[in-house]
C-alpha cells in the first residue's frame, strides 16, 4: 500500500505550502508579511491559507526538523548536561529537572516534589526515550544522577 501524500487536496503545490510555513516558522515574519513576500515572486493567496497550512502541516514540518536534528546530532558528539532548579508551585518547593543539549537548546524538563534517584531515574529514561542516547552526560555533581545513571548502565548492559 502506498503512503497518500498529505498535500493531495490543495490547489497549491506542495513547495510552495512549505516554503510559506517555513517562512513562518523560520523568520519573525506575520502572515501578512508572508504573504506579501510570495505575492512578489508571483505566487498569490491571501494570509488566512497561510494561516490554515500552518495548523495543518506545522506540526508535521516541526517533527520532521527534529528527526532530522536529532540524526546529525547522533553522527556528532553529542552531550546533555543535566540539572535540577528548586521552583515554587503554590507556595510549594517543587524541583524542575531540565536536559540541555550542547547548543543551549531545552531537550526536556520534568517536575517533581523529590529530589531523589527514583525521580532522577524517571527523569533520564524519559529523556532519553524522547531524545535517543548522548554520547556525554554533564551533571552538576548531585548524587542522585549518579545513582541514577550507575543503575540506568546496569539495565542497558544486562
């Protein structure tokens, strides 16, 4: 069975939806200013089908630049750095534990009321379930991470 393409109902083609969503998500562009763009080069629609392929392909679009992020990423060295912030949730310490990657880029941010190697261990397999493995782990040094990681190394070599 063949895969349907996603853009068969569209009198547009399906570059030209992608370069106008791109344009959109790419640059700090409004969807006037898309428009006005393209209607320069010849290709004219108003800024509400714009609008519309955004909702409809963008979610699309954005995983596609992730899967493939994520792929160059692996063929690189490729390091997290893990940390942990206390945060105050009604009045409450809450603790936000956040993956960052070597750009700066947030990988992934979990909150719990502990600050433990249970929670810790929650944190790292979730983060690397979404993400894939790095080649590098950072820590600020809690003990948590490394009872986490020690037994998070004794599942995957079992």
């Amino acid at each position: 069975m063949t895969k349907r393409s996603p853009f068969r109902y569209f009198e547009m083609s399906p570059e030209i939806i992608r370069l106008a969503v791109m344009m959109y998500i790419r640059f700090p562009l409004s969807l006037q200013n898309v428009e006005d763009l393209l209607h320069e080069r010849g290709i004219d629609f108003s800024h509400e089908k714009v609008r519309f392929w955004w909702d409809r392909f963008g979610p699309m679009f954005a995983s596609e630049i992730c899967k493939r992020r994520i792929q160059s990423m692996r063929l690189n060295l490729w390091r997290w750095q893990l940390d942990e912030v206390f945060v105050k949730i009604d009045g409450e310490t809450h603790y936000l534990w956040r993956a960052v990657d070597h750009e700066g880029e947030v990988l992934d941010s979990f909150v719990t009321k502990r600050r433990d190697k249970k929670a810790a261990l929650k944190f790292l397999r979730k983060a690397l379930r979404k993400h894939g493995r790095p080649e590098v782990i950072v820590t600020d040094q809690l003990r948590s991470y490394g009872a986490a990681l020690a037994e998070w190394r004794s599942l995957i070599t079992a």
